[in-house]
C-alpha cells in the first residue's frame, strides 16, 4: 500500500496572514511563545511517521507525520539536535526543507524560534485532534556538506533526520509507529521490529516504539543484501556496493561470531533483547561507526571479505560499537543521560564511555581472533607512543578533551598534536591498561578489570534501560575488585595536566615500548589504509603519496624547520619526492649525520628547508621483557 505527499509551499505573505495577532506576537517572543503554547501533544496519543526513501539517485527523502493534538494555539516541535553518539548538538536542521503543516485540511502557519532553532512553533486551530507535517529531508551528496549516506545500491537513514517530535516531554514517553518506502527490490535492517512488509521489502512497516528508541534505531537498505546469524540474538547485517562483496567464507564469519561469545563470557549478560550489526560496503558512503542499543551503524570497505589480510586494521570497528550495548548505552554518564534531544549534555566521563569502550574494542578483537595478537600489540605500541609525544599534554589535561566534540564538532584541526582533539578515546584506552596491570599486579593474577566489567556493566539479562552512572560509582566499583587509592589514580591520568602518557601498564604487563628502523606490519597496513607516509616519530610529518604534508607534530625537528601542514615536498635532497626517498634519506641521515635537504611548495612560492635529524627511521613496536610476568598476553587471551 503506498502513500502521496502534497507539499505546500508558503509564502512569507501566507505565513502572517494566517498567523492570529496575538499569536503572531507571542510567537516573536520566544518566551511569551512557551507560555502561550496551548496546544500539546496529548497522553497516550501515538504519532505516525511514514517516509519515502526511493529517490536514491538525489538523496531527498520525504517524509509525513501526523501528530495527535489536543487544545488551540502553538504547538512547539523540535528537532533532534543533541545525538547520542556524536556528543554534540549536530543535528543537520539546514537540511531539514520542504516544511508544511496541516489540519483539518488548512494550512497552518509556524514560525521557527530564532533563540532555538532547533524549535518550530504551529499555530493549531481550535477542534483540531492531529497536525499532519510534511517535510523534506536533503542527504549530504558529497564529503563535504556531510556524510554520504545514499548511494546507488544502498542506504543509510536514521529517523532523527525525517521527523520532529513534540517539545515538553520526554523522549521515551512518546510513541510513534513509522514505515519507510524503499526502492524495488531492496532489502533493509534495523533493530526495529517489522511488522507489515509488502512487495519485497518497498513498504515496511514497523511496530510501535517510543520515539527515544526510533532514534536510537536506524536502518539500512540496499540492493545487495547478507545476513548471517552469530548467535545469542545477534545478527551481522551486510549491504554492499557489489555482491561480490559479500562472499564471505566460513573462516571469515568465525571471528564474527567468537566476538559475540567472548563479548557474552565478559559481561555475563546482554542488555538486548537482540542486537544487529548494520554494516555498509561501500566506496560511495561515508564511513561511521555509530553505537546504538540494539544495534550499530558500521561503514567498511567494499573489500572487508574480499581481501582480508590487507584489510585488517578496519577489524576493529565492530568490537568497538558492539562494547557499547553495555557500555554508553545501557550504563551511560549521567551528565549525557538527558531525557530529549534538545537538553544540552555534559561528556565529562567520556574517558569511561569512550575510552573503556575503547579498551574493551581492542580486548575483544584479540580475544575473538578479528585481529591477530601481533596486530593488537603494534597497534598499542602505536598509541602509546602517540599519546606520549603529544605536546598538548604539556598544558591541557585529558578531561579537557571530553568538551572537544562540542568545542570542535570534529573540524579539521591545525595543530592536532598541541590541541590535543578526542584524546579520551586513546589515552582513555591507556589508562584502563594501567588499570587492569594494577588489579592484576595486586592480586596476583586473580582479580582484573573483567571483574569490573562484568561487576559494572551487568546486572540483568535482557535488560535495556539505562542505567546511569557517576564518577564515584567509578571509584566504588574499582574498590570492589580490588581496594586501591582509585580516586587519586584517576586523578592523575584524567583531571591533571600530565607530562607523560599514562603507560605503566607496559612494564607490568610484560613488556617494554621500543623504536626500530623497521615498522610493524601493522603500521605498514595503516599507512596503506590511510593514503600515507607516518613519519611521525622520527621527522614528526605526515606526508600524502603526492607530497602534501598533512600533519606537522608540534616541536618535532619537522616543527622546528618552519614546516606546516598543506605545504608540498617537490623534492628530497636534489631528488622528487617519495615515501621511499625520504626512507632513504632518513637512513643517510643518520649515516653522514648531515641534515636533510627538502624542497617546499607553500603559499604560491618555492623555497629550501634544512631539517637538521640525523636519528634514521624510527617506529614503535612493543618488545617482550624476558622473565617478566605475562599479563598484557594473560589480558588477550581467549576467555575458555
């Protein structure tokens, strides 16, 4: 059964002539608009949302809602703007077009509140049971307006950017049954629940939710469609570019379905009811990695399958946003726990949000065999060093980076090394390594951080809530496992500007943090993934195949010759520029100890730098200590 949108167009002649006098001035002033708004959204009353997403080949969606009322005068509706997930107010409301509302047939006049713009005031009139809004919805077509997320073959859609929602209550006292058209013959996931599906999957109709949880449950859809079961309620959903993508041999799936299990035997329960992994192919949408309750948004490389060993350092992504079923969705800090999507949120224990989520990303991935143990230790080799050399540490603490999403909305920065960005991801890894080397070092092996996890993050099996928490809950659960000066612990690695990384967990895990001429084999995969050349710890520059410096490390020997990001490096010591000369000159350098000579296209002009480093190449791995307790391997292992 298909449904017709009539969008009315109205001009600003049409918007005051409809508008009451006195409603018209009550909604010039936003606060006399509040108190004025009679109309509200009644107890009970269940909104209708039903979107049309076949016009792929223009990312335009379209969307319907008809929304019960009660009473005359202005309703305020909003839209989302405050996401779970992305911790800021980022909300694409200029893309949000094509605004009418009706009832009982009339066009009704809104206004947007100019303190909020988030907020839309309708003049309902008197008699009125429901207002019926159409709107139009205006997908980001390149990088650059925003992520991609309609392309030919697929589609990525998330109900906040199709629907308002009815201000002055909470969020999950709202119910909403919503249905989406989708074009022939495609195919959709969600954590939602269909209840109707017509003609091959075109209309889909789902069961009712509360609009808190419509949010928190995005779909995805495309011609070329796999779905694999991985136990314990947990499915792997795969939409692709090609279906030749999507040939995945049994192998493949096992580490798959061992992340599941070994995720099950740490947290002793699942806070679902089930769970499914949303995983886009593509080389046309952007890249996500966005958790959910239920399920998560996970954008790869067409290749995930299809070349597996080269593909390796993206295994890590699905770990991460699985971890978050229990950690950021059902725990949450209480300062983000807000009850809508207009209440500001404070991210001041993202490092436990993120930066443990993080931690157990990794853990899991090794313990499921998504990444081999080599991997997993030059990748722990690489943030500890990064996170070490970071300049920014020299004046702003860690907790100072959990304002960062807000301050920033993750624009490209400058000088990411002195401004130190989303470092609770990382560093907040690093210090939940020196928490669990802590437990494990006091208790002889017997306690570690599963304890606290599953201590922290369980409870019932089933139960989604959410369960908020605060930084003493922190504390006392740590103390639970294990009785320690916690609060000072954390105060250091977290409230306090730190010279050094905290990093104490090498040693006690058994291992020492070293420099050699050679990087890793996974550095090299990075570097190939990434497009780059990482000559961070030697030179402190991150080069582009073409010469383009992309990262300049504050105070490196790059720094000091006056090197900057965007400039160009046309040649090396006489020669053109490549990765493979500046290894060369790198290790002449360090022979003839005699700087090194570049050649700089900058700002419309050429001119010579010298970099005066003679140190060669240098790239960090960690090295096992001979004799030392194995704890960092005990942490890795498979849970039997």
């Amino acid at each position: 059964m298909s449904f017709s949108f009539r969008l009315t167009c109205l001009s600003v002649l049409a918007l005051s002539c409809a508008l009451p006098a006195s409603s018209l001035a009550a909604a010039a002033d936003p606060v006399a608009a509040s108190a004025a708004a009679s109309a509200r959204f009644p107890a009970g009353g269940m909104i209708r949302l039903d979107v049309d997403a076949t016009d792929v080949e223009r990312g335009i969606f379209r969307a319907r809602e008809v929304i019960p009322v009660e009473g005359a005068g202005l309703l305020r509706l909003r839209y989302p703007a405050w996401l779970p997930g992305a911790h800021a107010p980022v909300g694409a409301i200029a893309n949000l077009t094509g605004l009418a509302f009706t009832a009982d047939g009339r066009t009704l006049a809104w206004k947007r509140d100019p303190l909020d713009v988030y907020a839309l005031l309708v003049e309902v009139p008197a008699g009125a049971t429901e207002l019926t809004a159409d709107l139009v919805y205006l997908a980001p077509l390149k990088p650059e307006q925003g992520r991609v997320a309609v392309a030919p073959a697929m589609v990525s859609m998330g109900w906040h950017q199709v629907s308002l929602y009815p201000a002055g209550l909470p969020t999950r006292a709202i119910q909403v049954t919503p249905s989406v058209r989708l074009p022939d013959g495609w195919k959709q996931a969600s954590a939602l629940e269909a209840q109707d599906v017509a003609s091959a999957e075109q209309m889909v109709r789902y069961r009712p939710v509360s609009y808190e949880t419509l949010v928190d449950s995005p779909i995805i859809a495309g011609r070329n469609f796999r779905r694999e079961d991985l136990g314990w309620g947990v499915t792997l959903n795969l939409i692709a570019d090609q279906p030749e993508n999507l040939v995945a041999s049994e192998a493949q799936l096992k580490p798959h379905r061992a992340l599941v299990t070994q995720a099950q035997k740490l947290f002793g329960v699942r806070h679902f009811d089930h769970y499914d992994f949303l995983v886009t192919m593509s080389d046309y949408l952007g890249g996500i990695g966005l958790e959910h309750h239920r399920s998560s948004e996970n954008g790869v490389s067409p290749g995930y399958f299809t070349q597996w060993d080269e593909k390796a350092t993206g295994r890590f992504l699905l770990p991460h946003e699985f971890v978050h079923s229990w950690n950021g969705k059902h725990r949450r800090g209480a300062d983000v726990a807000t009850p809508d999507f207009s209440t500001p949120m404070q991210n001041s224990l993202l490092w436990v949000y993120e930066g443990q989520t993080q931690f157990w990303g990794v853990i899991l991935a090794a313990r499921s065999g998504l990444a081999s143990r080599e991997d997993v230790l030059a990748l722990l080799a690489a943030n500890a060093a990064t996170m070490e050399e970071r300049a920014a540490r020299q004046w702003r603490p860690l907790l100072d980076t959990t304002n960062d999403p807000i301050m920033a909305s993750r624009r490209p920065a400058p000088w990411p090394s002195y401004q130190r960005s989303e470092d609770y991801y990382v560093e907040g890894m690093l210090l939940w390594l020196d928490a669990d080397m802590t437990i494990r070092e006091g208790t002889g092996g017997k306690k570690s951080l599963d304890d606290f996890a599953r201590a922290f993050f369980g409870g019932r099996d089933g139960d989604w809530s959410v369960s908020p928490y605060s930084r003493a809950d922190v504390v006392a659960a740590l103390n639970a496992v294990y009785p320690y000066d916690w609060e000072s612990f954390l105060a250091k690695r977290v409230d306090a500007v730190a010279p050094h990384a905290p990093l104490d967990w090498i040693g006690k895990g058994g291992y020492r943090l070293a420099y050699a001429a050679e990087p890793t084999a996974y550095f090299k995969a990075t570097e190939k993934s990434r497009k780059i050349a990482d000559f961070s710890y030697s030179l402190g520059l991150i080069v582009k195949p073409d010469g383009e410096i992309t990262q300049v490390l504050w105070d490196s020997p790059a720094f000091a010759a006056k090197l900057v990001p965007g400039a160009t490096i046309l040649a090396i010591n006489g020669r053109d520029y490549s990765a493979e000369g500046m290894k060369a000159a790198l290790d002449k350098a360090a022979k003839d100890k005699r700087p090194i000579d570049l050649t700089l296209r900058h700002a419309g002009g050429v001119r010579m730098v010298a970099i005066d480093y003679q140190g060669g190449q240098r790239y960090p791995r960690l090295e096992r200590v001979p004799g030392a307790p194995a704890r960092l391997d005990a942490l890795l292992a498979p849970k039997p």
